[in-house]
C-alpha cells in the first residue's frame, strides 16, 4: 500500500469514527489525563485554591505549547538550512565536473 492509500484510509477511518461517535466523549480522559499532569506540576501537595491552580495550570499550558512551537520553529529552520547546504553541495559538485571536463590539469 503506498502513501496515498494510507492517507485516504486513515482519513476515512477517522471521519468514520467521527460520525459514529462524539469526539469528546472519545477523548475526554485522554484530556483529563493531559490536564491532571498540569496540575500536579503546579500543585503537588494541593494546597492552591481552585482558581489559582485554575491560573497556574493555564500559565503551565502556555509556556508548554509556546515551548512546542519554539522547538518546531527551531526544526523548520535546521530543515531549511539542510536543504541549502545540500543544494549549495550539488551546485559545487556540479560546477567542479563542469571544471573537470574542461581540461587536465594543465589546462589542455
């Protein structure tokens, strides 16, 4: 099965799932388990109020999604600079064959 297939029956899959059943129902302890991780962090021992773990869980989830989005800037550009480096690469790989067709090395 190539690429293509996978993708079209995963989407069909998932869309399936999806008109089958809720969403959130299907992923309500998944969340739960992603924000009790949150508040633990902030609140080990449970001595916050509700509304300042509330603050703090929310503070937490922000820096962990900003923290997200800097390591996947930070992907995209050493993915970018490594496309430049091989196409700098080719381009002198090539320019030293054309060096190498004109001649020996004295030239002639």
């Amino acid at each position: 099965m190539d690429r293509d297939e996978r993708v079209l029956r995963g989407r069909i899959g998932g869309l399936t799932t999806r008109a089958r059943h809720d969403p959130t129902t299907n992923t309500a302890a998944a969340r739960a388990a992603f924000l009790a991780r949150f508040e633990r962090e902030v609140d080990p021992d449970g001595m916050l109020t509700p509304v300042e773990r509330d603050r703090r869980v929310d503070a937490a989830l922000r820096a962990h999604f900003s923290r997200m989005g800097l390591e996947s800037v930070q992907a995209r550009r050493r993915r970018r600079e490594a496309a430049a480096d091989a196409e700098r690469a080719t381009v002198l790989d090539a320019l030293i064959a054309a060096q190498g067709h004109e001649g020996g090395a004295d030239g002639t």
